[in-house]
C-alpha cells in the first residue's frame, strides 16, 4: 500500500514525538483544571452552559487521541530503531537497541 509507505517515510524523529507527547500532557492537565474550575464558577452562579462544557471536552478528548496516536507513533519508531540497530555479539548472540550489555555472554557492546 504506497499510502502506508508514505506515512512510514513521513515519521518524525522520537525525540520530537515524545517532546510533543509531553507537552500535549501537560497542556491537557491545564485544560482539565480550566475545565473544573469552569464547572465550579457555573454551579456558583447557577448558570450551567452545556455547550461551553462540551466545547472544552470535545478539545481535550482530540488532544487526547492525538496522545494515543503518538503512543502508536513512538513505539513503531522504538521497534524499528531496535530492528535496524540490532547487531550481534561475538558469542553470535543478537545485541537489541539500547542494550550496554550482551543478554548472553555479558560482554560490554561496543559503541561504533
Ligand atoms: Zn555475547
């Protein structure tokens, strides 16, 4: 499928997808706070608006499969990183991305 190609080719860095993770996180728990004390000023003033409430949920609920999806994005560029790196030892064991040490033999994995 040439469109999946092109989505695999367009993936960014980890290092940016998990920065934009982080930030979505906090922004989220911003909102989330926003969004309570919203409710509580209503329930003061005993003016409940619905639509501001579901305005503010719709925008965190797409924030937060945008968090979902770059869940999805960082582990499909964490296992591809482990399979293109993955090299072997000299005891012929498989060393993963990542690993300092042999999972076998314990010897050091040497940086290139
Ligand atoms: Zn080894």
């Amino acid at each position: 499928m040439p469109r999946l190609r092109a989505v695999r080719r367009a993936l960014p860095p980890l290092g940016q997808l998990r920065r934009e993770r982080r930030e979505l996180l906090h922004t989220r728990e911003n909102k989330l706070r926003d969004l309570g004390g919203l409710v509580l000023e209503m329930f003061r003033r005993d003016q409940f608006r619905r639509e501001l409430v579901l305005e503010k949920c719709t925008e965190l609920a797409s924030l937060e499969s945008r968090v979902s999806e770059l869940d999805t994005l960082i582990s499909v560029v964490v296992s591809r990183g482990r399979t293109r790196a993955a090299v072997r030892c000299e005891c012929g064991a498989p060393v993963f991305w990542g690993a300092r040490f042999c999972a076998q033999c314990g010897r050091p994995v040497e940086t290139a």
